[in-house]
C-alpha cells in the first residue's frame, strides 16, 4: 500500500495536516519574494552600489552582516538591510559592492554566493509541500464519498422467472 493510501498512526496525521501545511506556508512565503530578485543578483542585474557594513548579527548556525546599501547612480539609500553572500573579512565601517535587485530584506554581494539555491530549494520545498497535501486532501474527499454511496446489490446469476 502506498503511503497516501494508509494515514494511520498520530505522528503522520500531524505531519500530514500540520506539518505540510506548515512547510508549504514558509516555503512559499519566504522563497518566492525572493526568488526573482536572487536569481536576478546571480545573472548580474540589479542596481550597482556599495554596502557599508555596520553590524555583524551571529545566530546558532550563521552570520550576516547588516548595513546600508547605496546606489552608484544615487537614488535613497536602503539602511539596516542584509548583504547576501557577503565577502570574508569584512569588518564594520568596511564597504564591499553590491546590487540591489529588490529582495524585501537586502541586497547581494557581486562576489557571487549560493543564496539563490537556498532561496530555490526553500520555494521548491514549499510547492512540493503544497502539491503534496492538495493530493491527499482530494484522495481523502473521494475516499469518504466513495464510502458514503450505497452499494448496489450483489449480481445473482440465477434465471429470472
């Protein structure tokens, strides 16, 4: 029997119609505003300018350093924002080029990096969750219809009179 066919047990019925849902709703969320603009950053496009470091913030796992993003062709400055991707050896007050291609919360090194895999692992991640749970959820409607119709009675191969 195929998994979609037995949900049985609590922990897959969480993971089912908790932790799908879930995994959907953040994937989508955060990987698709970003996919563009990191994709984008990765071909090169954008808005060129220069980012000034102002402070590293450090989490269990990771580092980023957040700063103000200044466009070579002016424009208003974007402040407190993330620099993807950003370069070993930056200190505060250091600069380091970037471009700006409209990611919600910063903009990316032009050293280059693999944020934009992680942002498309993220929105895959997040579209095979959310196609993963509309197929349950349509095989578990068509199981309780199927179940709530009437059977009809058995054939009989005896000659009618």
């Amino acid at each position: 029997m195929s998994f979609l066919n037995t949900i049985n047990g609590w922990r897959t019925k969480v993971f089912v119609w908790i932790g799908l849902p879930v995994i959907a709703a953040i994937g989508l969320m955060l990987g698709v505003t970003d996919l563009a603009p990191a994709w984008q950053a990765k071909n090169g496009g954008g808005t060129p300018g220069t980012f000034t470091a102002v402070h590293e913030d450090c989490g269990r796992r990771n580092c980023e350093w957040r700063g103000t993003f200044e466009a070579t062709e002016g424009g208003t400055p974007r402040t407190d924002v993330i620099l993807y991707d950003a370069p070993d050896g930056l200190a505060p007050g250091a600069t380091a080029p970037a471009r700006d291609t409209g990611a919600r919360a910063g903009v990316f090194s032009t050293t280059g990096g693999s944020t934009y895999l992680l942002v498309t692992g993220l929105t895959l991640a997040g579209v095979a969750a959310l196609v993963a749970w509309v197929v349950i959820i349509v095989r578990a409607i068509r199981r309780r219809r199927e179940a709530a119709q009437p059977t009809p009675p058995p054939a009989s191969f005896a000659p009618s009179a």
